[in-house]
C-alpha cells in the first residue's frame, strides 16, 4: 500500500487559514505565479498557473495519489468538491454525515468510526497509490497517532499573523523529520519531509 502523505499550503508564519476560514492568502500562489496551467479534474475543476518549477512539484505530488482523506470542516469549506475530489475518493472523518449525503455518483464517503478506520479505508481504495490527507485538524491527528509519512507543506511567501495553525495539539514533540526535499516556486517554497518514526 501506498503512504500517508499531509498536503497542505500555509503562510510563512504557519496558518493554514485566516480566522474566518479564508484560504485566499495561502493557495493565491496556484492561480498567478506562472504561465503553466495544470487543470485539476474533479467535480469542481480548476485551472492553476503557477511556474514550472511549483507544476514540476504538483505534477509529481498528485500523480502518485489515489484517494483522499480529510476532516468535515475541510469538507464543509470545500463545499464537498462537487461530489468528486480531483485526488480520487474523498474520505471525510466525521461524527455524523451531513444533511443531503451521501449523493449519486459522488466519491465522497463518510467515516464516524475514528481515525483508524478511515486511514484503513482510504489507503485501500487508494490501492498502490498514496494517501493525500487535507485538514489541519486530521493532519495533527494522524502525526499524534504515528501514521503520516510524509509531510508536504507550500509555503507561501505571506504572514497571517492570526487564524488556523497547522502544527497546534501536537503530542511526542519534538519530533525530528527526515531530510527535506526542496523545490522554489514563485512566491512558494514546496518542501517534502519524511516523517521519522519512533
């Protein structure tokens, strides 16, 4: 099976998002730093722009996903994805599925047994692929409970200064990581670390 490996982009001084939830800030660096386009798929498709250097990092991240495993408020910002995550199946860990889902022909599966469950169910149907993991919150999890990989982090060339951490509530630390690999993006640095285990 495939790994376990968090995704997220976060400012300089480590937010993932404002206090109100926003992202603008921290992703501005997908729709404007470049002239590669990379469309995303899904239901929800994108366009992103951004140099070669950030589309070398994407291309490489993404190719290797086969599913998608996140926490109910990434859920709810995200506005589900329309149904279908570009990364393949979404598993949301939740205590109770949402109003309105599961719906028709969506990817989107909900998970109210714990963590264990989900990490289960995702890298299975993600099959030989990797496990992308979304969420502030369900990244800290998975680190406190010793199953993420790898950690790839964006981070973009901005300071929040207040809102959503993406490294509070952790337990064990500290806690050293392996080697970073680094790639220069414009107005991003894109760093991968593997996660040591004890």
């Amino acid at each position: 099976m495939g790994q376990l490996v968090a995704i997220m982009s976060m400012s300089v001084d480590g937010y993932v998002a404002d206090p109100d939830d926003g992202v603008a800030e921290v992703f501005d660096w997908y729709f404007g730093s470049g002239d590669v386009e990379i469309h995303t798929g899904g239901s929800d498709p994108m366009t992103f722009r951004v140099s070669e250097a950030s589309a070398e990092h994407i291309r490489g991240l993404t190719s290797g996903l086969g599913a998608v495993l996140t926490g109910r408020r990434t859920f709810e910002v995200a506005q589900g994805w329309g149904g279908n995550h570009a990364w393949g199946p979404a598993f949301v860990l939740t205590h109770h599925v949402p109003a309105g889902w599961p719906r028709p022909d969506s990817t989107v599966h909900f998970v109210t047994d714990g963590l264990e469950s989900a990490v289960a169910q995702a890298k299975a149907a993600a099959g030989e692929k990797s496990v992308g993991v979304h969420g502030a919150d369900t990244i800290q999890q998975c680190l406190n409970a010793g199953l993420l990989d790898e950690i790839s982090v964006d981070v973009a060339a901005v300071l929040l200064g207040s809102g959503v951490r993406l490294f509070d509530h952790l337990v064990g630390t500290p806690s050293i990581l392996g080697n970073p690999t680094v790639s220069h993006g414009v107005g991003v640095t894109h760093l991968r670390y593997p996660v040591r285990t004890a």
